[in-house]
C-alpha cells in the first residue's frame, strides 16, 4: 500500500481508539494507537498544546499550558486547526466550578472559538478541507492548538469576515440577536434599555440593534475613562450612554423626551441595577436576564407586576441551541444574518486583546480584572 504524504511517520500499537464524540474525542491519548484503513485515516498532527485544568479554583493558578496526544480520528470526525479563541466570563466560571455545566475533568478551557478544518474521515459529508468551523455547543475546549471533533458538533463559517469576528461569533452575538427577536416585537423607533452595555453582549446588542433601526439606552458603571467608552459605544451606534447613577435620577424623564420608554430591558448585572432597569419598562415590557455580574438577586417590585404588567424572563443562548438542535435552519439562518451585518461593516467584534497560548496567565488575569472593556482572544 502506498502511504501518502501525511502517513509518513512511525505508528507505535498499543490500543484501537474511536471518536465516539466532542468530549471523547478531545480526551489526551498517552499511547501511540494502531490504525485500521477502514475506520482510520492517518494524520502528521499527532499532538496539541492546550490549556489544561485539573481541578476547580482561580483560572491563573488552576490552569496549565501543557501538551496532549490527539486521538485518532474516526470517520465521523475532523481534525481542526484552531485560529483563536476568546476568554469569556462563563469560561472562567466553568474552571471556578461555579457554571450551570461543567465538562469532566481534567478538561481543556474555552467553549468559543474558529479553526479550520484540516483532514476529514471518510464519513464525513458535511465538512472539507479548509473549511472554517465553530461549535455548535459549549465543552470542546477551544484553548488549545488542534482537536479531533465530530463533525455533527461543527458548523462551518464564512471565510470572508475576520479572523476575530469569526472567534467571537458563536457566544455573545447569538445571544444578542435573539434576545432582540425572540421576546418582543420590536420595530423601527422602539426602544431598549440595557446594562453591562460595554460587555460583548452589549456591544452586539448596539450593533444588531442599530442596523434595524432599534435606538439603545445604554447603561455603564462610571470609571476613569468613562468619556472614551461613552464615545466608543456612539460610534458603534449607540443611541444613549449612560451611568448607573443617571439611571437613578430625575433627569432620566427628559430621556424620555426623545424616546419612547422601552418594551425590552436586558440585564446583565442583577442587582439594583436590574430593578432599575425595570422602573423605566413601558406597560406589558419584558426584562430578559442573560448574566448576573453583580452576584445579587433580582429583585421585581410588586407595583413593576400588578400596575405594568412587565413580564420577567431568562436567557442562555447554550440551552437555546441545545433546543434547538435538530433545526438545522435555526442557528444557520441566525449565523447567515450575523453574517451578512459583519461583511457590510455594521457588526464588529469587540475590542481583542491578541495574546499567545504561552501568556495565558496573564490573559487570564486580564479577564478577570474590572471595568476592562477588551476581550482577552488567544492567537494560536
């Protein structure tokens, strides 16, 4: 048998392993495995430097930068180069422990993130060579330099937009998008109201709103640089920006002026951030919350219930695609659209910090320090 290029290279038996799925497949292999022409195709790429964790506690201390043997791949799977990856708040929840789901350790960080594709197994009809993919859902751990991954756990991208907007697309500006579609009817002129307005929800939220025709009042914590962060979000599109302390007082009503009151409110904080965010809802209005940075409850004032009628929901855009994982034209239709507002410059990703996989710990750091308004995204 003739091998090609790619098979050059010395196989060591031990054990026959299969990609049986996302999680099983990026599990570290110790052993070198024999592989079988039938259900095995052969890849120079033997290994991966990833971003480890054994255990729950602070992300810079927990994590490690180590190097991982990759398992064969199956002839379902795909072995995918990653490009970048983002650190996002729920990334470092889950290495804290504190996250609604947490991948079995020891695990590989990140949830988010664009690779491209490098070989495919003889299965595999929806992907090719080249192709630029994303996860469909959280627990692959994208920190790292290559995976083996079903190719049912991938959807493919564009290769026409950038690197960063491609990393950075599959979290926030979901979440974003349907927030705005999926609980009020919203047309052009309407309002919403919203806080964490410089988070990457936020900022997504300015842009896919403003592109519609939907003006934002956009609530940020004061800071030093509060002027240059208020001129960034305008030039994105907000229509306001404003501090926590404003929307505490009497000057808001003047807002209203030029407003109409808001029918949707999208809280990221919690707190008595929230609860003011729901004094400024119109009647029949909802408050949709998507994260809680402040780590306090939310609280609903009778009056917000009996005399307004505001409706409180919740959102978490990974249920939403395990929901909806047998529509195929759901998340591809939402990820079309994103799409079509990134090429004709009207959604951009948040401002990236681009760090290497060996500065982890200090990217790591980075996320996790207040009023930061810049994405920490591993470059690999």
């Amino acid at each position: 048998m003739k091998l090609s290029r790619v098979a050059s290279f010395l196989i060591r038996a031990h054990h026959v392993y299969r990609c049986p799925g996302p999680v099983s497949c990026n599990e570290p292999i110790r052993h070198g495995s024999v592989l079988t022409k039938s259900n095995f195709s052969v890849s120079a790429v033997k290994d991966s430097t990833a971003l480890y964790y054994r255990k729950h506690g602070e992300p810079s201390q927990v994590v490690q930068l180590e190097s991982l043997d990759l398992p064969h791949m199956g002839p379902e799977c795909v072995l995918v180069k990653m490009l970048a990856a983002p650190i996002n708040p729920s990334d470092l929840n889950m290495i804290q422990g504190t996250y609604a789901i947490l991948p079995e350790l020891p695990a590989v960080g990140g949830n988010e993130g664009v690779g491209q594709v490098m070989e495919v197994g003889n299965q595999v009809k929806t992907l090719k060579v080249g192709d630029w993919v994303i996860p469909r859902d959280a627990g692959i751990g994208t920190w790292r330099t290559a995976a083996v991954v079903k190719a049912e756990d991938l959807v493919t991208l564009p290769k026409d937009i950038p690197v960063l907007s491609a990393a950075t697309l599959g979290v926030n500006p979901c979440t974003a998008y349907r927030m705005l579609t999926d609980f009020e009817e919203l047309k052009p002129g309407d309002t919403v109201i919203q806080n964490a307005a410089n988070s990457g929800v936020g900022q997504a939220v300015i842009q896919i709103a403003a592109a519609k025709g939907i003006q934002t009042i956009n609530v940020i914590r004061d800071r030093p640089d509060l002027q240059q962060l208020s001129d960034r979000l305008t030039a994105l599109g907000a229509t306001h920006v404003i501090t926590e302390e404003t929307l505490r007082r009497p000057e808001m009503k003047e807002l209203f002026r030029s407003c109409p009151r808001p029918k949707l409110a999208l809280n990221g904080v919690g707190g008595k951030s929230a609860t003011e965010l729901l004094r400024h809802l119109q009647s029949g209005g909802s408050m949709v919350t998507y994260g809680g940075m402040a780590k306090q409850p939310v609280t609903v004032p009778v009056s917000a219930l009996i005399f307004k009628d505001v409706k409180i929901r919740g959102f978490w855009v990974t249920q939403w695609k395990r929901d909806n994982k047998h529509d195929e034209d759901a998340l591809r239709n939402m990820l079309d659209e994103l799409c079509i507002l990134i090429r004709s410059g009207k959604l951009s990703a948040p401002a990236c910090t681009e760090v290497r996989l060996q500065d982890f710990r200090k990217a790591l750091e980075d996320a996790m320090k207040p009023y930061v308004s810049t994405k920490q995204v591993f470059v690999m």
